[in-house]
C-alpha cells in the first residue's frame, strides 16, 4: 500500500537541489526506484528545492524537520496537531521506505513524500472538525 502525502507553507526552500541523498536504511535500488517514479515533477513555476531523499520514513532529514515544524505551529484547533500526519515513533511508519521531495516558489513550498506501508499503519480517517483549519509555522 502507498500513501501519498503534501503540505504548502509560505515559506521558500534554501537548498540547492542535488541528485538523490540516500538516507540511513536505504530501501533496496528496486522499491527506491519505484518510489522515486512516484514523485511528481515540479509543478509550474516552481523549483526543486531539496530532495529527491529516499530512504526508511523515520530517518529521513525532511521527516525529522516536518515533526519539528508541527511542535512549533499554532494551530486554529489544537485537537487537529496530528490528525494528518504519519507517526514516525511507531516502528512500521519509522522503518516504511520512502521518498521526499519538496518544490518551492515565491509564493510557497510544496513537500510531497511517498511511503510504502502496510495498510495498518496508515492513520485513521480525518474526524469532521479536521477537514480545514489553519496551521501557522514559524
């Protein structure tokens, strides 16, 4: 199973974009190779600021920056912090092979990461009072 997964800021990324930074338990070339296709391409008027990163969910370097993000936004309902997000501490999300890309623009950032997992681990569905709100980062 696979989820796909963005968010947008307005914020702009500072990295240079690069070739594919492996990260620590790499998946094997074949599942890597398959997530990396997943990947879009940037979309119009927007560059490649970091990333392609492939590697185990929890370990990635976009992975542990996106959880601190979250730790620092103040949300219009709190009761929403986690409701969207994968949650890294459990083993089957930390250990999921995954690719993180992230696109940005003067108008804002995209980051869109593709983690394969067993259905178990996908988070539950949004409750009601979740589907829109606001989150302030930074």
């Amino acid at each position: 199973m696979m989820a796909i997964a963005g968010c947008s800021s307005g914020e702009t990324g500072s990295k240079a974009a690069g070739s594919a930074s492996p990260s620590a338990s790499a998946p094997s070339s074949a599942e890597a190779s398959r997530l990396r296709a997943a990947l879009l391409p940037a979309p119009k008027g927007m560059r490649i600021a970091y990333g392609p990163e492939l590697g185990a969910f929890g370990s990635l370097k976009s992975t542990q920056q996106g959880l601190a993000a979250i730790r620092q936004a103040k949300l219009e309902r709190p009761e929403c912090a986690g409701a969207a997000q994968l949650d890294a501490a459990r083993p089957e999300v930390a250990k999921a092979p995954a690719a993180v890309i992230a696109f940005s623009a003067a108008r804002g950032s995209i980051t869109q990461a593709v983690v394969s997992m067993p259905a178990a681990a996908l988070p539950e569905p949004l409750p009601q009072q979740c589907a829109a709100y606001k989150a302030t980062v930074g």
